[in-house]
C-alpha cells in the first residue's frame, strides 16, 4: 500500500516543488481522514434511524466533522478519473469548511491550479488509504526547514 501511495502522490508531484507538494498532499490526507470517521458514523446512524444519519447534530455530538454529500470521499472516489477532479476537490474542501466553522479558511483549495496534473489527480490515493502512518512516513522526505503555512500546521494536529 505505501509503495503505491508514493507512486500515485509522484506522479501527482510532476514540477511540484516540495513545499507546495507536503500542502496539497495533507489536505487530501486530512480530507481522508475526516471521510473515515464520517462514514463510520454514518453507517452505524443508517442501521439505526436513517433520518438521522443526514443531521450534522448527530455528528458534532461525536466530535466528528460534518461532511456534505458532495465532499465525502465516496463522490470524489466516483469522480476521480474526470479531468474536473481538482475543481470537484476544491468544491468539497469550501463545502467542508461552510458546514464547520472550525474549518473557516484552514483547507488548501487549489487542487484546480494548472501545475497540477488533471490526469494523475484521478489515480492519487483513490485506490489507497490515504490515511495513517504511511502518509506521514511519505511526507517526512519532502519537508523543508522553512516556517509551515498556519493551514498545514493546523491540518497536520487534526491528523
């Protein structure tokens, strides 16, 4: 699995450098993780009042991020091989942040810039878990000694 984890995360690299590669990388990291911890609520809420599996109070009593329907991993994972995927990404991070105010202005939302290879963001981390040790062990050989952006900081203590 951590081998083609790197694989999908260099093909995505491309000329990415290093410092902006760790950003996107987390954020789809994060993205992952909060996905994960959703979805298990939400499997477990459908068994017992389907009603309350869509109320985000159900979730929030959990201390687990509400996730709209457009921005849970399923519909991304559905959408992936789109050359739109970036921009879908970009939707779901806004969507996310819209319905968690502790997330205001904290998610990368630049999955839609052109350095990004449109093609390779269908085969990153869609097939893999994106989620754990490995992540992290992947992304220790691309940080840099400079001060991080108050974003990643912030998504690296929700991982």
């Amino acid at each position: 699995m951590e081998r083609d984890l790197f694989l999908a995360a260099d093909k995505l690299r491309k000329n990415l450098e290093p410092s902006d590669y760790k950003h996107v990388v987390l954020g789809l990291v994060f993205l992952r993780h909060i996905s994960l911890a959703f979805e298990a609520r939400h499997a477990a809420l459908l068994r017992e009042d389907p009603v309350a599996a869509e109320d985000r109070d159900e979730y929030l009593g959990e201390n687990i991020f509400w996730v709209p329907k457009e921005a849970r991993w399923s519909h991304l994972q559905a959408n992936a091989p789109q050359p739109g995927i970036g921009k879908l990404i970009d939707e779901a991070m806004a969507a996310i942040e819209a319905d968690n105010p502790a997330l205001k202005g904290v998610l990368p939302r630049d999955y839609n810039r052109p350095a990004l290879d449109k093609g390779a963001n269908g085969s990153f981390g869609w097939r893999a878990d994106i989620s754990g040790a490995a992540p992290r062990r992947q992304l220790a050989p691309i940080s840099v000694a400079r001060k991080p952006r108050r974003a990643s900081a912030k998504l690296k203590q929700a991982i």
